[in-house]
C-alpha cells in the first residue's frame, strides 16, 4: 500500500511516498517538532510522517492549526500524532514534554528545534521583554528540552536538528537580538554533537528565504532579497523538510554541521 502525500507548497506538487512493502528505515521512530502547527514545522511533520515516524507535535498558541495536523495525520495512520501544548520559555513545562515521549510510546528518536519567535529590535529601542522572549525561543528553550531529552536520546542513538538562520552568522539589520539568540542556537548544535556524541548525533539546518514573516514584508523589500539570491527565487519548506530527511535518514556520519538551505544566499554580501 502506497500513501500520497500531496506537498502544497512545492511548485511541482511533488509527493512523498511511504511504501508499506519497503518501509523506510525511520518507521517505528518517535519525533518531537517543536513549533509544529503551521509554516516549516508542519511541513517537517508531514515528511518525517510519510517515512513513517510516529510524532509529538508541539505548539504554543496555535491550537487550532495543531488539531487540524494531527487529524489529518492520525486519520491516514491511526494513533501516530500526540499534541503537547507548552510555553519554551517556562523551563519547569520542558521535562514534561519529554516525559510524554515516554509514557506514549517509551522511546525518543528525534528531537526537532523548530519553535522560533522572530521580530525586530531596533539597537538603542531594545527591550528586556524582548530580549528574554527572543532568547528563550531561540536558545533557552531549545538547550533545555535538549538537555531533558539527552537521556531517552541516548537510550535510542537519536538525533537532534536546530533550525537555525542564515543571520546566525550574517546578522540582519534591525534585528539584533534574534540574529544573536540564532548565532547561540548555532553554537548549541557544534558543542552538543561534541557533547552527546558518540551516542546522539546533533546538526542543524539554516533556512534562507522560505517563507516570508508573519507580519509581512514590502514587496520592494522581498526583491531585494531574492535578487542576492543565486537562484533568484525563494524556496518552500518542502526544501527545509527534505534536508531533515537526508540529515536523519541518509547521513548517519554527519554531526556537528549545519546545512544553509537559502538558494546560494549567503554566496553574496
């Protein structure tokens, strides 16, 4: 039996394919996406659903959008999705998350660090309200459920993936406190593949233009962008979510590296 996956946000709506003759070598696996309701989290659980991964879907406020996910999901392979609701900056909540990994199916095989809180913050106007908030998304949260799941991860050689940025490493204008919280998560995922390893290994991916922010951008501002783009265009979160597959299913001597999926974005100043 072959399950279709139709990925409407890839211009060739092309599909994932879960072939339950020649099931992939994820199938059986459990994964936690944080920030898992909508954009490039949800994307991310599509695909890693369609090798066959059971899923914890994390969200925060988008409760709405999670339960329609998870339907979705649970109505082509029954009892495979679990939501869990939690703030990542309220690290008394993390342990939780974790804990119900455990009781639902006794395992943890990946943990994705996808959750992000992104906005300006003007240098000279930067609030302490915003600095928390950003870091704790961004950095705080992510090291401490990391931390909470260091022992199933172990217990199964898993794997974690960040999602990172570009801007960890070119930092963007008017936005100084993310790019640092990004540039942090960056650092999290060199020094934990040295720390969890050899028995977890720990990568990252770091987007470029896959999707526009929430609160929107001119359109003369959106040209600029993909006109320091090498291939001129944006990408889709189909393109984050297949770099996760490689990196889980396909790379199992890669740790410690974070891939920049931005359309030859950072070749350029």
């Amino acid at each position: 039996m072959r399950l279709r996956y139709t990925d409407p946000d890839c211009r060739n709506h092309r599909v994932a394919l879960f072939d339950h003759d020649h099931p992939s070598q994820l199938q059986g696996q459990v994964a936690l996406i944080t920030g898992a309701a909508q954009r490039i989290g949800a994307e991310i659980a599509r695909q890693l659903h369609a090798e066959g991964v059971d899923l914890l879907l994390h969200y925060r406020r988008s409760g709405s959008a999670a339960q329609s996910l998870a339907a979705n999901l649970n109505g082509i392979r029954n009892d495979s999705v679990r939501l869990v609701r939690a703030d990542l900056g309220e690290l008394a909540t993390l342990p939780g998350l974790i804990e119900a990994a455990s009781a639902w199916r006794g395992r943890l095989d990946l943990l994705v660090n996808n959750a992000s809180s992104f906005y300006p913050t003007p240098f000279g106007e930067v609030q302490t309200e915003q600095w928390e908030d950003l870091m704790a998304a961004n950095l705080k949260g992510p090291f401490f459920l990391t931390q909470a799941a260091a022992p199933l991860l172990r217990a199964s050689h898993g794997q974690v993936v960040n999602l990172v940025d570009i801007h960890a490493e070119r930092p963007l204008a008017a936005h100084s406190v993310y790019s640092i919280a990004k540039a942090g998560n960056a650092m999290m995922v060199r020094t934990l593949a040295r720390e969890l390893g050899p028995e977890v290994r720990v990568n990252g991916i770091a987007p470029g233009a896959i999707l526009w922010p929430e609160q929107g951008l001119a359109e003369e501002a959106k040209q600029t962008i993909l006109a320091r783009t090498a291939l001129q265009r944006p990408g889709t979160p189909a393109d984050i979510a297949r770099t996760l597959i490689f990196l889980v299913r396909d790379a199992p001597y890669i740790t410690g590296q974070i891939i920049a999926v931005d359309g030859g974005r950072t070749l350029q100043q």
